[in-house]
C-alpha cells in the first residue's frame, strides 16, 4: 500500500485519465460516447485552458459521428464545464477551467438530496481533515504558512457569529497538501457544515448569551491559532491531534 507522502506526492504528477465511459443508459447514447471521448481526449492532453482542439467539421471527421450528434455530445461536454464551442470563421471547441464553486455546490447539493446527517459530515471531516492536517507541515510553502498566518491575525477581531472565516483555516490547511482532491473534499464539507451551523445559530441566538458566543469564539480561535502553529512549526504529529481534538468538540457542540 502506497504511504500517504507517496500518495500526496503522485496528486502533483502529469495529468492522468481516470475516467470511465458511459455506462447503462448513458453508453447507448453515442451523443453521451463522443463526449466522453472529448473530454478524455483533453485530461490526457493536460487540460490545456483556452485552446482551440478543432473546428467543429474538424472534429466531426475525427470521431466519425454526424452533425447533429456532434452538436449534442457538445452539449454534454459544455455541460460539464469542459469545453465551449466559439462559433464563426476563428471558432472551434475551446477548452475551459471548470467553476470550482460550482462543482463544490453541485456535490453539495447531491450529499443533501442523499440525506447526509450532521453526524455523517462531522466524520467525514474528521478523517479528512486529520489526514490534512497530517501531510500539510512536510507540504506547506512560504506562501501558505504567510496565508495561514493572515487567517489567525483575521480571526482575531472576527465576528463570534460569522461561520464563514472558520472555513478559511480549513481550507487552507487543506490546500497546504498540494493535494486538489482533499481541498474539494474540505470545501464541500465545510460548506455544509457552515450551512447546518448557521441554521442551528438562528435557532438557538436566543438561549446564547453574548458572553458565551464569545466564550465559543475564542476557543475556536485558540484551537485554529495552535493547529496552524503546529502546521508552520512542521509537528505532523501535534497538528494532526489537535485537528483531531478541535473536530471532536465541533462534534459535541454540533449534535448536542
């Protein structure tokens, strides 16, 4: 089994495709085919944002297909925020960077539709989020320790009720790692954490006095300044238990 420093290390490599084609109903769809082909066509040239890959007869001939399925897998593939087609004499299938926010929303959207509990989330982001803050001191450059400092001083004069910029320490522990699939994964969970925290805030402001907001503020901030000391320091180990420590007291107070 790789180790993590491997497996952190690999996310960093030559663009690869792990995609796999249609399936089921999708696959006897060759609109759903050809646009699979395409956008497998572009990961394995390393997503090159901005670049034309052919004119629309071009690109026809090269997956054999007719117009008007072209046109469709097209859709697909703008769909799935791979590609646009530019028309006119200069157009052509011109590929794009995906919206992160987007993507994050979508995956957001789906784990609510699935019934995800509070529960779920919480555990999720305690293994996540442990791993990160386990790999992000051997992985942090100058620039995120500078990052993760500007969030602490920020914290300081934080409003007590303002979820939003706890995400920030999260995120960008995560992003420490170099690794884009544990940054999406935070993003996503904090997201949903942050929508559940808002909600039982709404619901509970009025038992919470101000001094005790105040109380759980600080803390908060206490817990973020000491794991991201740990992650500047280069302790994995220390981060990784405080991360841990700071996940379980989120739990408590989450589903008390």
């Amino acid at each position: 089994m790789p180790s993590t420093d491997r497996l952190v290390g690999s996310a960093r490599g030559a663009a690869i495709s792990v995609r796999h084609p249609p399936q089921g109903e999708a696959r006897g769809k060759l609109a759903a085919q050809v646009a699979w082909r395409i956008e497998d066509d572009i990961v394995r040239a390393g997503w090159p944002v901005g670049a034309v890959i052919g004119s629309e007869p071009t690109l026809i001939e090269r997956y054999k297909v007719s117009r008007a399925v072209f046109r469709e897998a097209v859709r697909i593939v703008e769909h799935h925020q791979v590609a646009t087609m530019r028309r006119g004499p200069s157009g052509g299938l011109i590929v794009r960077a995906p919206d992160e926010v987007a993507v994050t929303t979508a995956l957001g959207v789906y784990l609510e539709y699935v019934g995800i509990t509070i529960e779920s989330i919480l555990r999720a982001r305690f293994i996540i989020e442990s791993l990160a803050a386990t790999l992000a001191p051997a992985r942090i450059t100058e620039d995120g320790i500078r990052t993760l400092r500007e969030i602490i001083a920020r914290q300081e004069t934080a409003d007590p009720t303002e979820f939003g910029s706890h995400h920030q320490l999260h995120h960008a522990i995560a992003a420490a790692t170099g690794n884009p699939v544990l940054v999406l994964f935070v993003d996503v969970l904090n997201s949903l954490t942050f929508r559940y925290a808002a909600h039982r805030y709404a619901t509970t402001r009025r038992s919470a006095s101000p001094a005790q907001q105040a109380q759980v503020s600080e803390e908060v901030h206490r817990n973020h300044a000491a794991i991201a000391e740990a992650v500047i320091g280069g302790d994995a180990a220390r981060a990784q238990h405080l991360a841990a420590v700071h996940l379980e007291a989120m739990h408590e107070w989450m589903t008390a």
